[in-house]
C-alpha cells in the first residue's frame, strides 16, 4: 500500500516509481480522489474553490501524468478517471464541485482523443451521490443526505460498474441510468435546467 498525498507532485511522481519498481507495470490507474463542498458562490471563499479544484481537478491531471510515460513505453493501460453526475449536471450551491468535475471530463475526453492511437484507454466514471463518509464534509448537518436518501447509489453498485468499466474499456458509464438520461436531456435543453429541472434538483 501507498499512501500519498495526490496534491504533492513529488509524493505522487515517487510513488508511481515505486509501483513501477516493485511491480514492474501498471495495467490500470484509477484517479478518484475528491471531496465536495456545497455553498453559494456567494457565501464560498476562493481559498474552497482552489482547494475543490486542487484535489479534484488538478491532482487528477498530476497523477496522469505521472502514469502516462510508463503506459506509453508499453503502448498499453487504461486511464480511468471518477467524475461525477455533477460534471455533466449543474445544481444550486454546487458551482465549485460542479465546476471541478466538469475539468475532470473535459480532461478525459480530450486525453483520450490524444491517445486514441496509442493503445491506452481512457475512461471516466460519473456517478450520482453515493452512500459514503463525502456527505461527512460536504453536508455536516445532514440535509441534503436526508432529502436524497432515496436515490443514494450503494458503494457496492459503483464498484461493479467500475470493473465493468475495467472489463469493457468503454469511454465512460454515467449511474444510475436516470441521472444518465436526465444530463443528455438537459444538454439538448440547458434552459431547462433553470426551471422545472432546476427546481427538482435543488435539494441541498
């Protein structure tokens, strides 16, 4: 085990090392650190946003590249970055999280058109909220657990399709299948999202 803190370039670069070292290869690198934190862009101060950004964006791209020189060598691995429903959806008091899951897909889809030719896959994850110790920080009061309680994912749902996305090297899976319909919906109708869409979806 390995444990690093994935906003030092210099833990996670000598980690990678070491794994090269003891292992000799990595056939699949998961990037899912994160955390969440939901208040108004108002009432957030930027030192909460740069650090949403740091952990979940930043440290994403950090550890990528980290991996990336040793998976090219071989011309083979797989990528595989856990975003969220929240970056494909955005919803009140969220903007910061939103914003940073929003990067990491746009990271991901761009490296993977870059590395199309490569033989390495690169895959995204975007599950809706899951049953976790993240509300422990993003919701201390307990509110928004309490008015989503019905539509939290079990972590044990996640790990399957993590490893069906192993097994499949598809580009992404977006769970539950609701969450996936509902953001295809709202970018063929954005307007939708500041009314009925919006009023739904503003739980925090």
């Amino acid at each position: 085990m390995f444990t690093i803190d994935v906003t030092s370039h210099e833990q996670v670069t000598t980690a990678v090392e070491q794994i090269i070292e003891k292992y000799g290869v990595i056939d699949v690198w998961i990037n899912n650190a994160g955390f969440g934190l939901f208040e108004s862009v108002q009432d957030m101060s930027m030192d909460r946003f740069e650090q949403l950004m740091e952990v979940n964006y930043y440290a994403v791209v950090r550890c990528t590249k980290a991996v990336l020189p040793y998976m090219l060598r071989l011309k083979r691995g797989h990528i595989i970055n856990v975003a969220s429903v929240a970056g494909k959806i955005g919803t009140p008091k969220a903007a910061g999280y939103s914003a940073s899951k929003h990067a990491v897909l746009g990271f991901t889809n761009s490296i993977r058109a870059e590395l199309a030719d490569s033989g390495i896959q690169v895959s995204s994850l975007n599950p809706g909220p899951i049953d976790t110790p993240f509300f422990d920080i993003s919701d201390p009061q307990g509110h928004y657990k309490k008015n989503i309680q019905q539509y939290l994912l079990k972590p044990e749902t996640v790990a399957i399709a993590m490893a069906r996305l192993i097994q499949t090297g598809k580009a992404e899976i977006t769970l539950p299948l609701s969450a996936s319909i509902g953001a295809k919906i709202l970018q063929l109708f954005p307007n939708w999202l500041s009314g009925v869409a919006g009023r739904l979806l503003n739980k925090k």
